[in-house]
C-alpha cells in the first residue's frame, strides 16, 4: 500500500509544480487536474493488482471491481482535496485502505507535499513515518480545536453544516476547514485536531482515515453515535475525552 501511494504520488508532485503555471495562464486547470487524477488511481490500481490479483477494488474514479476474494477489497482515493490541488495548496493526500469483511483493516494517507505517511494496521497502532501517532489528551472543549467539512456550490445541507459550525465555534478555541477530509482524519490520529465531523462523505473519503483514528486511540461514529460512517456518509472522530461531549454538541437540533 505505501509503495502504491509513493508510486502515485510521484506523478501527483510533478503535476502539482505545474499547477501554479496553468493557474496564471488562460489555458484554465480543470481538465489537467482531472488528468492527474485518474493517471493517480491507474498507477495504484496497477501495483496493487500485481500485489493481491484477486482483491477487488471500490475506487473514486472507476467505482466497485469485484474480485476473486469476496473478503478483501481496496478502497481508494488516488488524490482527496482536488479543489486544493487545483489552487496550488499542499493540503491534498492519496488514500488507500484495505477492507477486510467490510472493516478497514489496513489503511495509509500519505501528502506528498508535505511527505508525511499516517498508516496503520488492525491491532498494531497507528504511525506517521516510523513515529507511533497518539489522539489528543485534551479534556476541555474550550481548548480543543475542532476540523470539518462545509458544503460548497452545488451542494445541500449548508444551513445544517454553518448552525452545527456556530456551536461548535462557540464553545471551542476554534474550526479549521482545510477541504481534504482524509487528512483531517490523519491529523486527528496525530494529536493536531482534538475532533473531526462531515456529513456527505463517500466510503474512500473515510476508511483510511478512521482506521487511523481508532488505531490512535480515538473513536469514530456516525455523528449522531451510529456504527455505519462507512456507508452512511457522517462521521466523527475525536479522542475519548471530548467525544461524547462532540456528539452531544454536534446532535443538537
């Protein structure tokens, strides 16, 4: 999985340098960046194909592979935070999970701008390059900073997301939204963010990420407490100390 994701991420950096030439050029990046993408998804299709023939695939791009092995499968997402990647911000990442019996069983988020790798393994821990990844210890909701997505052009649920934001806002030391919810994710298991909450997400969004999260001490849920953030499109993670505080938060209303 790491050398899938390191593989990939050498073309995402080339083309990541170019981005900002197009951006002041009249040619536009939409459909450059869309190139990347599935140049992206190809190359970790390909090797982790020749890794495991006969696990199947559920991939952003091409959508459900069925395999051989009906236990396994990857999930993936060769480049979340595109609308980043497209404005030259280095805050995109490739995810890979492995999904065993319809649990994330392995998973990796790896920022080839920044080249910090999150991976974890069922019951081994999580790590950030060969450094163990702990939750955040804080208690207080006043000095934990909360993550989130917020819906852009085009999408519903903005009413919901901004009310939900306001109280979040007003009893922590702050929201961040920085548009790649895997890496959110990652950084929860790390100790950056104290709590991370979307709703709309898709499976690739996600199953990386909350694998980190629960190898790192954390716990992840539907918003409202559900066990289906998989499928259902809503999670929360957070560290054990202020998750029930962030879903009751989060629940009102």
């Amino acid at each position: 999985m790491t050398k899938a994701a390191r593989k990939a991420a050498r073309g995402l950096v080339r083309d990541f340098g170019e981005v900002h030439e197009l951006q002041v050029s009249k040619k536009g990046v939409a459909d450059f960046v869309s190139a990347a993408d599935h140049k992206a998804e190809q190359v970790i299709y390909e090797e982790l194909s020749a890794a495991r023939p006969k696990y199947g695939f559920v991939m952003e791009e091409r959508g459900e592979i069925e395999g051989a092995d009906n236990s396994n499968r990857w999930i993936v997402d060769p480049l979340d935070g595109t609308t980043n990647f497209l404005h030259g911000l280095p805050q995109f990442a490739i995810s890979i999970a492995l999904e065993r019996d319809r649990q994330p069983y392995a998973g990796v988020v790896y920022n080839p701008a920044t080249d910090e790798l999150f991976w974890a393994e069922k019951g081994e821990g999580a790590f950030l390059n060969d450094r163990r990844m702990r939750v955040s210890a804080r208690r207080d909701l006043t000095e934990c900073i909360f993550a989130c997505g917020l819906p852009f052009a085009g999408c519903s649920g903005r009413k919901r997301a901004l009310e939900e934001t306001e109280r979040v806002l007003e009893q922590t030391a702050g929201v961040r939204r920085f548009g790649a919810a895997a890496l959110d994710l990652a950084f929860v298991a790390a100790g950056r963010f104290d709590a991370f909450w979307e709703r709309d997400l898709n499976i690739w969004d996600v199953a990386a990420g909350a694998l980190l999260v629960r190898e790192a001490g954390g716990i992840v849920s539907e918003i409202e407490g559900g066990g289906k953030f998989l499928t259902e499109g809503s999670i929360l993670a957070a560290n054990s100390n202020v998750y029930d505080q962030a879903k009751a938060l989060l629940s009102e209303g």
